[in-house]
C-alpha cells in the first residue's frame, strides 16, 4: 500500500513558470523525501525535509512540510524542459522500516 | 550514475517460467531494497535486506523471493510468472538500512511476461 499521494497526478506548464506539486501521507514520519524520475529511468534523490524542519531549499527547488496536516509542497521555481519528469514523494513508515512512494505527478515542460 | 547496477536491463519470457534479476550496492551500503513500478500501481515496495539478513517486507508475493549475499549483492526470483508480472523491477541501496534513509536507485530491470 502506499504511504504518499501526490496532487496532480499530471501537470503541464511553459518553460520559466513554477510548478508545485503536493505530497499528502497518512502516518507520522521520521522524514520526507522527493525523488524525480525521467521516463522508465531510476529514482534520483532531489531533496530531503526532516519532520522538525518547515521548509527546505535546494537551487530551484523549494520543499515545505506540514507535520499537522502531513502534508509537503514541492516547488520548482523557473521550470526548465529538462525538468520534465515524474516527482515522487517518499515516507518512511516507522512502524515498518520500509519507505513508501507515492503514485507520482508527471510534470511536463513546454520549450 | 548512482553506483547501484542492475542486471539484466531487459528480460522477456513466457508465463510459468522463472527469472533472477541481480542487483549491486553502491560500494560501503548494507542494504537493499527491492520494487515494483507497473503502469497501475505506481512504485511497490516489495522487500528489503541488511547486510545479508532480512529487514522488512512489502507486498512482495508468495512466488518472489530474494536474498542478499555476503558480498552485499542481491538478487529477486521471481517464480510461476504471470502476465501481470510484467514491470519494471528497481533495487536502491542505503548505508545504514533505516527506511529515513536516502535511498539510491539502479537503472532498473524491464521484465516483459508474453
């Protein structure tokens, strides 16, 4: 079963706008992770947000974390074409040690 | 490249038969994890293993098994294969086997049941 669900399962915009894609999961988490995934290639790591932080940066990317609402943004400011890919959001399930993916959001960037 | 290799990156074979794909850590983590991604079910965490002992299960089923050897690499059976067996397979490493730990992908095993 999975842990995360991404919101929109798909969004398309031009190059030089933002993009934001929303992770909701269900159970108390040690962290949460964004993976990016370029089309039938493996999960790259993009960033990692610790339960006790509200909001991390790294480059383009901006992830943000709502324990209350176990709830996480991800935005990537001045989208790229090479940014088209599918973002994944990860918890890990204390309860299990296993970490849990969501269904993903496919991000298309128009040139 | 994130030092984590998978073999073979295509296989394709018939319903009933049984195959191992193969998975290498990167050099110095403990532990392997192992996924499913079909087109309908999105990334399914199947099982994962720590320094060759078994840590956690997912939703792996009865006719898949795996283990980890000495050397750190891994390898899934996947046994009595079914159409809707056909996925692409990942393996993703980590150093100390925490599920809070950042996980490394491989490239994948593209498994086509006919």
């Amino acid at each position: 079963s999975q842990q995360g669900e991404e919101d929109p399962q798909a969004l398309s915009i031009q190059e030089g706008e933002n993009a934001t894609m929303n992770c909701s999961y269900k159970t108390s988490i040690n962290n949460l992770q964004w993976y990016r995934q370029n089309s039938g290639r493996g999960l790259v790591h993009l960033i990692l947000i610790r339960s006790n932080e509200r909001e991390k940066h790294s480059g383009r990317l901006r992830v943000t974390l709502d324990t209350s609402k176990k709830s996480s943004s991800l935005l990537i400011t001045a989208s790229r074409a090479a940014d088209t890919a599918s973002y994944f959001c990860a918890t890990d399930d204390p309860r299990n040690n296993d970490m849990r993916f969501g269904a993903g959001t496919r991000l298309t960037v128009k040139p | 490249d994130s030092g984590v290799t998978q073999t073979p990156k295509h296989l394709i074979t018939a319903t009933g038969q049984r195959v191992t794909l193969r998975c290498s850590p990167r050099s110095g983590d403990l532990s392997v994890y192992w996924y499913q991604q079909s087109l309908d079910q999105g990334l399914q965490f199947l099982i994962q293993y720590y320094n060759g002992e078994e840590r956690a299960k997912g939703n792996i089923l009865e006719r898949f098994s795996a283990q980890q050897f000495p050397d750190l690499h891994s390898e899934l059976n996947l046994s009595s294969l079914e159409l809707g067996d056909s996925a692409l397979y990942f393996c993703a490493s980590t150093v100390s086997g925490r599920a809070a730990d950042t996980q490394y992908f491989g490239p994948g095993t593209r498994l086509t049941v006919l």
